[in-house]
C-alpha cells in the first residue's frame, strides 16, 4: 500500500508542475511560494519573497481550485507530502 501511495504522490507531483509551470513563467516567485505553502507562515513567506498578502491569496485560491493545494484552517498545504 505504501508502495502504490508514493507512485500516486510521484505522479501528482509531476502533473503539478506541468500545470504550475505557467504560474512559474509568469512570476518567479511563485515557485517560491510553492516551495514554501504548508512550511512557513504567510508572514513568513511574505517577508522572505516579498509578495503582497493580496498576491498570495489569490495565487493559493487558484492553485486551490485547480487541486494543487488543500485549505487547513486558514492555511494552505500541497496535496502531497514533500
């Protein structure tokens, strides 16, 4: 079972970057903030790359809608363990 949930996870991932690229191209620092979702406050990552907290939310309801990313409280965290 573990075997077959970290294929699972393998995959997502990759197909998340595929469909994250985009976002990456547009703006470089999401890819920082991707890194960062579920490790680090939004103060935090705020403070570290420097975008708006209008920015994050945005990206994350996006990323959320598409599935990239789960809401826990009033965070975001990936869909997969890093």
């Amino acid at each position: 079972m573990a075997q077959l949930r970290d294929l699972l996870e393998a995959l997502l991932r990759i197909e998340a970057h595929r469909e994250l690229e985009l976002d990456f191209k547009r703006n470089p620092k999401l890819r920082q903030l991707f890194d960062l979702t579920g490790r680090a406050s939004r103060a935090e990552i705020q403070k570290e790359i420097h975008l708006s907290t209008d920015v994050m939310a945005e990206t994350w309801a996006s990323w959320h809608q598409r599935g990239l990313v789960r809401k826990v409280g009033k965070s975001y965290e990936k869909v997969w363990r890093d």
